[in-house]
C-alpha cells in the first residue's frame, strides 16, 4: 500500500475483484432437487429463492426483483413453458433458463422461441449452470442500461437541452 494524498492508503497492483450475487428464482415442484441445488448456488455466493409451481413463481416475482428464473419445464398443472410466457409478459427483463429432461429438448426449443434466455439438461452440469446464469445476469444488465439511456436520450429532448 501507499499514502494516498488525503492520508488514507490504497492498494497497488492488487484488483480487488467483489463477487455480486445473482438474484435467482429457482422452480420445479422436484422439492428435494430444488432444496440440493439452492444449497449449492448459495455456496457460490448467490441469493436463491425456491419456488415449487409455475403459479408460485409468479408470486415470488411481485415480492422480490429477480435476476433469473430457474425454471423446470415439466410441473403438474402450469407447466414451464406457460410460466415463460407468463413472466416474459409481465416481467419482460427478467431472464429465464430452462430446466429439461433428455425427453423434452424440443420443448426446450420451444421455450427459446418464447424468450427463455437458454436451457440446461437434467441432471445439471453446475459449472455449466453458472455459466448460463452469469450471462443471463449479464444480458438484464445490458437491457436495463440501454432503457436507461433511451430514458436519459427521451428527458434530454424533452427538456430542450439538444
């Protein structure tokens, strides 16, 4: 470290790289595979919700902003692909990664189709599954920043200040 102009000290030649934790809602209505693998994202440091139905997720989605859905395609009554539509309707920047069995990859495709952000094979590859959740997280990000740019681009005209 050295002195910093006000007496405080900084670091040199160190990047301090801060983890943010992704935001995550994680559903399928297996409760054992959603209690497993919350325990794991949370052991990497992410914040995780579960919810076990397609209608559950849609209220866990009002209380709390969500970076991305975890979603199982396969549930009784409101399957994956209808809670898709549903929260690409009503929260169009939240993301949404797909959770399929080797028998419903073309239902995956499907869900791409419908705005999911990608899709994972059952049982999950963990390292994979962070992959795609960091690039879904990074994806709203981007959304977000772009609508508000348009946002600063609409406020400026309006103002008269171009």
């Amino acid at each position: 470290t050295r002195p910093k102009r006000g007496g405080g000290r900084t670091l040199t030649g160190v990047i301090c790289m801060v983890k943010i934790p992704i935001n995550i809602l994680l559903v399928d209505d297996e409760r054992d595979f959603v209690e497993m693998l919350s325990l794991r994202l949370e052991d990497d440091g992410q914040r995780v919700r579960p919810a076990y139905s397609g209608g559950e997720a849609l209220d866990r989605l009002a209380e709390r902003e969500t970076d991305v859905v975890v979603l199982d395609i396969k549930m009784p009554g409101m399957d994956g692909i209808e809670t898709l539509k549903a929260i690409k309707a009503k929260y169009p920047l939240v993301e949404v990664i797909l959770l399929t069995g080797h028998g419903t990859v073309e239902t995956a495709v499907e869900g791409l189709k419908s705005g999911a952000y990608d899709y994972v094979l059952k049982p999950a590859d963990f390292p994979d599954l962070l992959s795609k959740l960091e690039g879904a997280r990074q994806r709203k990000a981007e959304q977000e920043e772009r609508i508000r740019q348009a946002e600063v681009k609409a406020l400026v005209r309006r103002t008269g200040e171009i």
